[in-house]
C-alpha cells in the first residue's frame, strides 16, 4: 500500500495525531510572543533632559530622567536621542535572523530530518532567549535576538511541516488553518504580558513555556512522511503502526510499497528555480509572495503603532484584526477554490 492507504488504515487524525498537533500548535503562541517581545522590552517611556556641567566647568553632557515607571532596554541602557534608533535594530536583527532561519532549516530538514532539526532549533532558541533576557550589554541583546530570530524563523517553517505530515492529507488545511491562525492569536495574547513591568522578567516569563513544550516536543515522533520519501519504509511503518495503537486501532499490519530514496548523491528532485519553471509552482508562488507582503506590512504597522501608553492593548488589538487576513488565505485551500489546474499531481 502507499502512504495515504496506511494513514486510512491507522487513523488520519486520530486521538494521538490530535494531541501531537496540539503542541505543535500551542508551540505557535510561545513563537508569537518571541517574535514581539521587542515591543514590550523596547517601549520608550516618557523622558525629560537637562544639560549638566562638570565640576571643572568644561564640557556639558546632556542629563536624561524616566518620568514613567518603565523598566525597558532603553531605561537600562539610555537608547535615546542618537541611541534611539538601536531599538528598532534589535528588532530589525531578529527578523533577519528569521529570513535566514527560514531559507536555512528547510533545506537541512530534507536532509537531516524533521525532528532533530526541529529539536535542535527550540534547544538554541531557548538557550538564545535566556542569554537575551540575562544580556549585561545591549551588544549581547542584539547579538542574542539575532540568533533567535534564526532558530525562530526556522523552527516554525518545521513545526508547520511537521503538523502537515503527521496527519492525513485531507487534513492539510485543518491543520495548516490552525497553525497560522494561533501564531495571530499568540500575538494578541502577547498583550497581557506588559502588566509585567520589568522587561528582565518579561522575557524570562515569555521563555518559560517554550521549556515545557520542549520537553513534550522531545517524544513527538519523526515524520512518517519523511522517512518514506527518504526510502526507510520499515521506519515509517513502525511509527504509523505506533499511530493505531495510540489511536486505539490496535495492532496493524503495514506493508508500504518501496519507492526509490532521494538521499543518493547523484538523485535529483525538486530545486529552488522548481518554483519559477513548473506553472502549478509559479502561480502558487506568486500569489503566496502577494499574500505574506500584505501580512508583513500589517505585522509592522502593528509593531509601529505601539507606544508606551498603548503598547499594552495596540499589539493584541492590531492582531486580532489581522485574523481575517490568514482567514482569507487559508480558506481558498480548505474550501476548494482555488482552480483545479493548480492541483498539483501525485508521483506514480
């Protein structure tokens, strides 16, 4: 039998997928918080300055005073006036380091695997996540937000896989919907953070439930999909046979049909300029890059309008209105509009 035989046979989302895609999701909420924890540490309370002489009576220094009480890294470390704008660099630095994550891990996934990629990214987004938030200088703050944005960036391109491939294909959107849908309701959960006035605290609380859905993440399995493309069919059907179980179907017996392994080093399969030759690709390409520019530039509207009275309120607010945008991205997959020539056809 193929694949998509054996997951009728064991359960397309079973009680056992359903709880592996439920840290996967949940895991999307930590990620959200990661990704606008700058808006919080970074708020720029109210400040007044007063020029002050030395005693010698030479130079004259510029005397700066928080009038809110803000704890942020701009009290800290005094990024005003010239130093201002090394906030939104922080913040810049992070989303860079998702751009590379993203382009990173994708491919090393392929190679390597689901599970231990993704594994290896939470471990370092968390030890990154604790430096940041233990940071003695802003220099190590930034440095730490840089490589967490990577480990950000790449681990949630392989917790979306991941919640693909674990369940059934007429499931895809289901869970697809889901994993994007929470990472914009993380964000606006994100909110009731600030009530946490401290910005050292705050990142210490936004990193401690990424330690215990690390913990969870440990036992998820690898992709079953995964190891069948790659050719170890015996291990595929060893952890689709763990699925029936856990799904109640007891024990079964699975024989998947063979298929050639991709892992050769003279095999070919799918490259980057796939996505600019085959037509299915390119239209799905296009019109993917159209959608993510329209969620990127919401995403830093939102960030923008946050201050340091409504930074509370501003960032959940501005993403709970961007709900309809992943409504409108998702739904075209899941409800079957999109034109049956972009079905993309099955290998024999």
């Amino acid at each position: 039998m193929d694949l998509e035989e054996a997951f009728q046979v064991v359960g397309e989302f079973g009680r056992h997928q359903k709880v592996m895609v439920t840290v996967l999701t949940l895991l999307q909420i930590y990620m959200a918080c990661q990704s606008m924890l700058i808006v919080l540490v970074g708020a720029v309370p109210e400040y007044h300055t007063e020029p002050v002489t030395d005693s010698s009576g030479g130079d004259v220094t510029q005397s700066v005073t928080f009038t809110d009480d803000v704890s942020s890294i701009v009290t800290e470390w005094y990024l005003v006036n010239q130093q201002a704008y090394k906030v939104s660099l922080a913040g810049s630095l992070f989303f860079t380091g998702v751009l590379v994550g993203n382009v990173l891990f994708g491919p090393l996934s392929d190679r390597i695997g689901r599970k231990p990629v993704f594994l290896t990214g939470m471990f370092f987004e968390l030890l990154f996540a604790y430096s940041s938030a233990l940071a003695p200088s802003y220099e190590l703050f930034a440095l730490s937000r840089l490589l967490m944005g990577m480990m950000n960036g790449g681990m949630a391109l392989v917790c979306f896989i991941l919640s693909q491939e674990y369940v059934g294909k007429s499931y895809w959107a289901l869970t697809g919907t889901l994993t994007n849908m929470t990472f914009a309701v993380g964000i606006a959960l994100f909110a009731l953070l600030g009530y946490i006035r401290q910005w050292r605290n705050l990142a210490t609380a936004v990193n401690c439930p990424g330690v215990l859905l690390f913990l969870f993440c440990i036992v998820l399995p690898e992709s079953p999909r995964w190891l069948y493309s790659r050719g170890r069919s015996s291990q595929a059907e060893r952890v689709l046979q763990a699925f029936a179980v856990r799904n109640v179907k007891g024990r079964v017996k699975l024989k998947l049909r063979r298929v050639l392994s991709l892992a050769g080093p003279d095999a070919s399969g799918p490259g980057l300029f796939r996505l600019a030759t085959h037509p299915v690709l390119r239209c799905r390409t296009l019109v993917l890059m159209f959608v993510w520019s329209l969620l990127s530039l919401l995403h830093g509207c939102s960030c923008s309008l946050c201050t340091p009275r409504n930074s509370l309120t501003s960032s959940g607010r501005s993403k709970l209105l961007s709900k309809p945008c992943w409504r409108w991205w998702c739904f075209p997959t899941s409800s079957g509009l999109l034109p049956e020539a972009w079905e993309l056809e099955s290998p024999a």
